[in-house]
C-alpha cells in the first residue's frame, strides 16, 4: 500500500483501516505526503474518538498530533485550525486535558488571526438578514473562557499568569467585551486587587445583571450584610433551578448565627435542588444540617421578602 492508498481509504469514510495503514508507513518513512497523511488520518481518529467518548485516548492522540505538526508545511492554515479546534473539543470533553497547559506549550505566539474570528453560523447564513446575524466566539476567546472554569475551579497566581497574555489580548481587541472584564475582574482577585477587582464587578452590574455577577462580587465583599444582599441578587437572577443550588449553600452559611431560621430555608432549598439532581449531601451541608438542628426555616413569601427588602437596604440605594 502506498500513501495516496491511505488518501483514497480516508476519501471512501474508511479511516480506521487509513490510519492503521498509515502508522507503519510512518514509523518507517516520516517524508511530506507522510507525514501529512499520518496528521489527517490521526485527526480524523481524534474526532471519531471523542464521538465514541473515548475522550483519554482522543487526548494521547491529540499529543501525538503536536508533535506532528511543525514537520507540515501548513500554508493555508488548515493543520493549525485543526489542532485548535481539537483543542478546545478536548477542553470541554476530556476532564484530564487541560487548556491552561495547552497554551503555555504551544504558545500564545502562535494565534493567528484566523483564531480571533467570530464564525456565524450556516443557518444564519440562510435565513437571517445580515442586521440579525450573531457571530459564535472566536477559537481564542472559545479558548479564554475554558482557561477561566478551570482557573475558579483551581484558583493560583501562577495559573492567573498564564493566561495573562491571552486575556491581555483578549482586551486589546474586545475591551468592552462582558466576558473579558470579568475574566479580568477575576484575574484581578486571584492577584490580591480586591478595589480593582470590586470596581470592574460594580461597572459591569450597572449594565447586567447576571447571577454570577453578583456571586463574584459577594466572595469580594467585606460588610456581612452586603454580602448576604448580593447572594440573595444571585439567586433572584437565576433563573434555573439547578444553578441556584450553591448560591442557597453560601446564603446560607453567611446567615448562620445572625437569623437561623433564614438560613434554616436556604439551606433546604439547596438539599432540594440537589436531591433532584441525584447529589447527596457533602460533608459541608451535613455540618450546616447539624449546626442548624434547632431552627425553624421561614416561608418561601417571607424569604421572597427578605430578599427585596436586602436589596433595597443594600443593592438598589447605591444604584
């Protein structure tokens, strides 16, 4: 078998037996047709793979693949899309891959301009007016947002460095952008900037009023009771259910010792929500259970209450 073989087999939609071809072919000869049947066939394997949820095994060939790459001579850029594409499919799939590290060994160097477009989206191509065309999000600022959950799910300075120079970009082209404040405003915490950090939140929720927002802008804060208003926005303004789970935990915990029987409520609310979900309770909310054994949760009219009347003691008299 030769490599236009490969090519033909990978034409005919049969790309399990082109990339086993390929892989002897190449351990023995790594020439420019190849190597680039060797990359196409192991990207159209990743992609098959990752449908599969074969996720770990997508990964490793995702490593084989960068260490394909620089040998392509990828003038139209087709090699690179691929990688990027891959990379963040792999970012949202495989819980083992990480796009903090995929960044820093690539190398932020290596974006192209390509990578900062927005892509709109065929069927609005066909049916929609250019006026009410949206554009997805950039590769890149796909990019950016997956660094950010994994950046709050494990906070650190040297993490928050990291993605700086992305997020410095980011900014250079869209400063206005909701998303690329906050990530800001976040990176800002993590450094210790807490006023910095405070003052981009407050900006941002002159204009928005997204429960996250809100959340964020809490963890910042130092009055009880501010904090207290600004978890009782966050689940105002969410409106689904599943996701008001831990906003409920954190009101919580900081009502406890000052009105136990508020606290009593949301902590329900929260064993609510999860027990709909199929989550037991951690250790936390058991600890909070036990701590709260004596009080009397309040009524929903009565938390609904609370929580207008916290934001107009709080939220709405700084408006």
């Amino acid at each position: 078998m030769e490599v236009k073989d490969v090519f033909e087999l990978r034409k005919q939609g049969k790309l399990e037996e082109a990339y086993a071809a390929i892989r002897p072919m190449y351990a023995i000869h790594k020439g420019k047709y190849t190597t680039l049947a060797m990359f196409w066939t192991a990207s159209d394997i990743l992609k098959k793979r990752l449908d599969e949820r074969r996720s770990e095994e997508a990964s490793k060939i995702f490593e084989a693949l960068l260490h394909v790459i620089p040998s392509i001579d990828d003038r139209d850029g087709k090699a690179h899309a691929a990688v990027m594409n891959a990379a963040v499919r792999l970012g949202h799939e495989c819980k083992s891959f990480s796009i903090i590290d995929f960044l820093e060994n690539y190398g932020m160097e290596h974006l192209t301009e390509a990578d900062w477009k927005g892509v709109v989206p065929t069927s609005q191509d066909d049916d929609a007016p250019p006026s009410k065309r949206f554009p997805l999000p950039s590769t890149a600022m796909r990019m950016l947002t997956l660094a950010f959950h994994e950046i709050q799910q494990e906070p650190s300075k040297d993490r928050a460095l990291k993605v700086m120079p992305l997020l410095q970009e980011a900014t250079k082209r869209q400063p206005y952008n909701k998303n690329v404040q906050r990530y800001m405003a976040i990176i800002y915490g993590i450094m210790g900037e807490r006023e910095k950090a405070v003052a981009i939140y407050k900006r941002l929720l002159s204009r928005y009023h997204d429960s996250w927002l809100y959340a964020e802008l809490s963890s910042l804060t130092e009055d009880a009771g501010e904090r207290a208003a600004l978890m009782c926005q966050a689940i105002t303004h969410q409106r689904q259910e599943q996701f008001r789970s831990g906003y409920h935990l954190q009101l919580a915990q900081l009502l406890l010792g000052r009105d136990n029987n508020r606290a009593a409520y949301e902590l329900e609310r929260c064993i609510a929500i999860r027990q709909k979900q199929g989550f037991h309770n951690t250790r936390e909310i058991n600890d909070l259970q036990r701590a709260l054994a004596d009080a009397k949760p309040v009524s929903a009219s009565s938390q609904q209450d609370f929580y207008r009347r916290m934001a107009q003691k709080y939220i709405n008299k700084k408006s």
